[in-house]
C-alpha cells in the first residue's frame, strides 16, 4: 500500500518535471526567436544610421563648398 502511493507521487512529482521542462523550452525558443529579431533590428538601425550620417556628411562638405565660393 505505501509502495503504491509512493509510486503514484513520484509519478505525479515526474509529470510535473516534464510539464515545467517543456514550459521552460517553450519559452526559451521564443526568447530565441526574439533575441534573432532584435539583433535583425538592430542591423538594419545601423545601415540606417550608416546612411544618414553619410548623407549629412555629404551635406556639410555642400555647404563647405559653397560657402568657400562665396567668399
């Protein structure tokens, strides 16, 4: 008898495990995925960030230039 209910509590004990184990795998593939998506993000705020600092650059020598002609 107190064999049986030993049993039947670490059954109960295993499937919970097994439960939180794939709670916790779930959630870390999500974290994953997120973590895929921010690092994406932030490549394309960079090639952003690249180009417009390129183009003020590219504004700022204009204006050198004109400025040095009109003096």
């Amino acid at each position: 008898m107190i064999m049986d209910e030993l049993l039947k509590d670490l059954e109960k004990q295993i499937k919970a495990l097994i439960d939180r184990y794939e709670q916790l795998k779930d959630s870390n593939q999500q974290l994953h995925s997120g973590k895929f998506l921010l690092v994406r993000e932030k490549e394309l705020l960079l090639e952003k960030q690249e180009k417009a600092i390129s183009q003020i650059e590219s504004l700022v020598s204009k204006l050198k230039t004109i400025e040095v002609s009109h003096e």
